[in-house]
C-alpha cells in the first residue's frame, strides 16, 4: 500500500474512535435510567411499594384471618414474596390467595412457614 493509502486509513479509524467516545456519555446517560434484572427503575419501585401495600390492605381486611401480623410481603419487578409465620395452613393458604389476586401481582412465592 502507498504511504497516501495508510495516511487515509489513520485518518478513518481516528475518525470512527472519536465519533465512539463521544457517543460513549449519550449511551451512558440514557442507560443510566434503565433496569437491569437484579435493579429496578424508580418508577418500577413505586410500582412494587403499592402492590405491597394493596397485599397489606388486603390482609389487614381479611374477615377470615385476622392476625397477619407475621408475615413480611415483598415485591421486585411484580414477583411478590410471602414470608414469615402464621398459625393454620389455610391462612398461608389464604395468604397466598390475596396476594395473587392483588392489582399489580406477576407471581406469588409463598414461602410462609405454618407454626406446629
């Protein structure tokens, strides 16, 4: 190749480096917002904090079961998870229930232990 050739070819690759730093902070900065599969956006945290609270509510208005107080909800990315302690099976049962029928529920894991 000529030494014109390889001058060009500098040139181009300088060019095409340059043009991908300066793109870099855009990429950076719209990405920044996004969720990943073990994050949440701002707006997916809201999201979750009221179905954990409707699965409260739900709890606290439950005519069938009223002593819930044990057991801790949790919500990431709609997958909601039941823990902690109740006295009956039918009351993991109903647990389980209530939070799958809540607005905003994807799954349910029921990991509610039963007091023996």
């Amino acid at each position: 190749m000529s030494k014109q050739t390889n001058l060009k070819m500098g040139a181009r690759v300088a060019i095409t480096l340059s043009l991908c730093l300066l793109a870099l902070p855009l990429v950076a900065g719209v990405s920044g917002c996004a969720s990943t599969r073990y994050t949440q956006s701002a707006l997916e945290e809201d999201h979750d904090d009221a179905t954990s609270y409707r699965i409260n509510k739900a709890f606290a208005d439950d005519a069938n079961h009223a002593d819930y107080a044990g057991v801790r909800v949790e919500t990431f990315k709609r997958v909601v998870q039941l823990s902690g302690f109740v006295d009956t099976q039918a009351m993991k049962s109903r647990a389980g229930d209530l939070a799958s029928k809540a607005a905003g529920t994807r799954d349910v894991r029921n990991n509610i232990t039963v007091k023996e």
